[in-house]
C-alpha cells in the first residue's frame, strides 16, 4: 500500500509540473519531460500563404502573406526549434543577416521576439569555437532549442556552453552575478564589445570545454532537460576532425547543472570512452515508471540508456555519478551477437542515436540509426520497455520498425506514431504513421528530401517540414492516410514546427513565421495524393 501511494505522488507530481509548465505556452522542445511533440491547441490552420520576399531586404512582405500574424527575418541557416513563452518567442539562428552593425562575422545567434507582434527585443550573440578543428561547423549558427521557465532561458551554446538568460535581455540592466558579456561577445583576439539594450544578459554559464574537456564535433545542439532545480545536458563530446578517434574519451556524455548556480552536479556512469562514432546529438527525456522518475539518453555508441533521476529538491552537495537503470545496445547485430565491431570511419556502418527518445505509456521509443550526415542508410525505429532494468538488448525490445536513417524524433497521439526519415538511397524520405501496440504501419507519404526536423501532432493535424523542395506538409492525424495541403516555403525547414497559445510557428532558414487561424485548404488533395 505504501508503495502505490509513493508511486501515486511521484506520478501526480510529475503531471503537475508538466501542467504548471505546459499550459497554452510550449516552453521548451516538445511535451514536458517526455519530449513527444504533440499539442493540444485547436483552431489551427490548414493552409497559409508564406508570401513573397522583398529583393530589396530579403523580408517577407507581410502584404502578400494570407493567415500570417507576423515574419520575422532571422539569419541565413537556422536549425534550433523556435520556444514560446511568457509573451516570448526565442530561437537559435546565424548572424548572417546582422542586427547588430559592430559584430558581421559567423557566429551563432539566440534572437528574442515579442510573442503578438513578432518585434525584435535582443539576441545572445556566441564567437564561433574554433580552437580545435570541425568543433563549431560554419554558417550553420546556434542549433539548440532553449528552455524559458519563469524569467530565465536555458540553453547550451555553440560555443559548449551551459548558460542562464534574463528572459528580459539587458534592457533591465545587467543583473549578474555573471558580468563579463562584453569579453563573452568578442571574437578572440578582439576587444571586449560592450553590450546594450538588445543584447542578452548572462547570468551564468558553466564552459563544459574547460570544466569537462568536453570536445564538440561540427555543433553543440542539446535542449536541456529541467527538473525542478536541475538542468540535464547532453555535452556533445565526439570525434577528432579525421574522424579517427574521439578527441577527449575521458569527457562525460550527460551532466546535471544545479540551475540557480550552474554548478556541477554529476555526470553519467556510460564509461563512453572511444565508443562514438561521430558527434552527439541526442536530448534527454524523463518518465514516471512504476513510481520511479527515469532520465532516457541515447549516445553515440548505438546504446540506449535509462538513469535514476536525482532528487530535484535535494540535489547532492558535491558532483556524484547518475545511476544507469538499464541500457540497450540498439545495433541490430547485437541481437545475435556478443561483439559488434565499432568502426572510427568517415562512412562507419557503425550505429548511432541522433533522435531525442520519446516516453509514452512506459515506453520508450527512439530511432537508432547510420550517420545521416554521411550519406549512411540503414536504421530502424525501436519501442522499448522503459519497466526493466539491468542489460536488455535482448529482452527489452517490444517490437521494431526498418526506418531508414533519420535525425527526427518520433511524435506519439492517440497510439499512432509518426515517423520521417531520411533515406540516403536515392529515394525521396517517407513519413510513416505506426500503431504505437505493435508497430503496424498504417500508411507512408513520401515528403521529399531533406526530412531534419521531427513532426507536429496538433489540432488533428500533422505538421512536417522538409529542406530539399522546400515545404510545410500537413496531413491529417489518423489511421488513413489524408494530405491536406503542401505549402511551399522560401526557404528550407531544418527543425520542427510549434503551436503555442493558438498561434502555428514555424521556422525556415531564412524567416520564422507565426501563423493564426483555422484557415482551410484550397488544394484539395486526396488520399496519398501529391502536387
């Protein structure tokens, strides 16, 4: 009886904080702590028109939009998911079209709008890390996706950088206790830049390179996990420019940052050492499992991982190490066999979790692929048991879906899945609807090329962006396959569109884009059917 009430008020605990934090806001990529991208707004549209750009500026001209509130002008690449919330809507770009006229050269930039006018408030704006080779890949800017809770923004930069934010930028001045903004803004080997009143007021950050050793490959796109007072991190430690060896194999792969101080809380117990293949792109995720509160991460070396979450209201006084509940080789060959061979290859057959895991219903599930960015192109979509413990490659497997290789993350309603990939074979990506129970298909659409982004499951709609021909499907959420419309964008979609507070957000290269109403579509496209 004892145990089923604690499980009671550890479950009910953990949906009231998703409540407090969820509301009508999305303050943080996908649901709270499981990471599934599903919402539950209504009243949004099937069909927008992106309008046309201005040659002049390379703005959208707002006049030629149909069911556009607002577009604000980002950079030349911008592949961070857009947040929204407390009337704010932050984003991770480049700086190729500057907003600030002292600071034009390649950086990566975290840009602040106003959620109901779309007006620019202030911008984070990182040098570029180029201490050691490949860590800080060009032009493709700050590729996190922030948290905004209560007046602070968490993030990691591209740079390797955990920080806190002022929501409020500088214009309320420099709050501290961090002060150094205009060393922080300097390229190196330049004078500091001192910030003004469109630039953001750091108030604290823990350098993951220096503290840890931590060594990036080509970008730092981790979205932290909070939990009440702690900050989970992926570090992003990989592989040296030749793709030989992992520059750093003592660096940790998951930490836990105290986040009223930013300091060290504990690191993981994978013991990853030379085990990654590439980069390390995954975002942890969290669930309630038999009462107990699991953090889920996916590495480099192919495995799956469940942690024992820390207490968040007594976090331990001194950095400790993360307690693995269970893991999960996810190498198809491990299967059957007791070794898997792990190449340090540019093309490795090697495999790799590169997709954020998703919790529902005391399961996990999370693609494990081939390295997408070299053209690699076999991976399948896994749906774990999150209820066991101890090595269960082979035990823990529920059932298995061949994906191809993708970078998305699964997004779960109603028991169907929804799932793009990236096919590397020549063939446009699909985007494949599952039953969650047994991993069924239902139907596939193909998209086209360039699928880097993850669905939107909201307002029976699903919502699916794509880079090669640019454009934002929407198609209709069920077990028959419906396209509702295709909207051809201006620019590519890298990352994942947003609902929050009524409004559609969705973000290209070039332009993000907040999109209101319940417009319906003029295309008239059946089942399956295509323009």
């Amino acid at each position: 009886m004892q145990a089923n009430r604690r499980t009671l008020v550890v479950a009910v605990g953990f949906l009231l904080a998703a409540s407090r934090i969820q509301a009508a806001d999305r303050p943080q990529w996908g649901e709270y702590g499981t990471r599934n991208n599903v919402s539950a707004e209504k009243g949004l549209p099937e069909w927008f028109d992106p309008g046309q750009i201005d040659p002049a500026s390379g703005n959208i001209d707002l006049k030629t939009t149909k069911n556009v509130k607002w577009v604000a002008r980002l950079g030349r690449q911008t592949h961070g998911t857009p947040v929204i919330a407390e009337g704010r809507v932050l984003v991770g770009t480049s700086n190729h079209v500057p907003r600030d006229p002292r600071i034009v050269d390649d950086r990566g930039v975290l840009m602040c709008f106003d959620e109901k006018t779309g007006r620019f408030l202030w911008q984070l704006n990182v040098p570029k890390l180029c201490e050691y080779k490949y860590a800080d890949w060009a032009d493709i800017g700050l590729c996190s996706s922030p948290v905004i809770e209560n007046g602070r923004v968490y993030l990691v930069t591209n740079r390797c950088e955990v920080m806190c934010l002022d929501l409020e930028g500088m214009a309320n001045g420099n709050d501290g206790p961090y002060n150094d903004e205009a060393r922080h803004m300097a390229a190196a080997g330049q004078p500091p830049i001192e910030p003004g009143p469109k630039d953001a007021d750091i108030l604290w950050l823990y350098d993951m390179a220096a503290e840890l050793g931590v060594r990036q490959h080509n970008c730092a796109n981790c979205s932290v996990l909070v939990d009440g007072d702690l900050l989970y991190v992926c570090t992003s430690n990989g592989v040296n420019w030749q793709h030989l060896a992992v520059t750093n194999p003592a660096a940790p792969t998951l930490i836990v940052v105290h986040k009223r101080t930013g300091k060290l809380v504990a690191t993981d117990d994978m013991s990853l050492g030379g085990d990654i293949i590439h980069g390390q792109w995954c975002s942890p995720s969290m669930g309630v499992v038999h009462g107990k509160k699991l953090i889920f991460f996916g590495a480099g070396n192919a495995y799956v991982y469940a942690f024992e979450a820390l207490d968040p209201a007594r976090p331990p006084e001194r950095p400790t190490k993360l307690k693995t509940v269970w893991k999960l080789n996810g190498h198809p060959l491990a299967q059957t066999q007791d070794h898997v061979p792990f190449e340090h290859i540019h093309d490795s057959h090697s495999y790799e979790v590169m997709a954020n895991p998703v919790f529902y219903k005391d399961r996990v599930y999370v693609p494990v692929v081939q390295e997408p960015f070299h053209r690699m192109p076999e991976g399948w979509l896994l749906c774990i048991d999150a209820t066991k413990t101890g090595d269960i490659t082979r035990t823990g497997i529920r059932w298995s879906f061949d994906c191809k290789s993708t970078s998305s993350s699964v997004a779960i309603a109603d028991g169907l899945v929804y799932l793009p990939n990236q096919d590397m074979t020549g063939r446009p990506g699909e985007l494949f609807c599952l039953d969650a129970e047994n991993g069924k298909l239902c139907w596939s659409q193909k998209v086209g090329p360039g699928v880097w982004g993850s669905p939107l499951v909201a307002d029976g709609k699903v919502y699916l962006g794509t880079g090669g021909r640019p454009t934002l499907w929407v198609l209709a959420h069920g077990r028959e396959l419906k396209v509702i419309s295709q909207i051809r964008m201006r620019s590519e979609i890298h990352n994942t569109p947003v609902a929050a507070n009524g409004v559609l957000y969705v973000a290209t290269w070039r332009h993000l884009y907040a999109i209101q109403g319940n417009a319906k579509s003029p295309q008239n496209l059946g089942p399956g059917q295509a323009k």
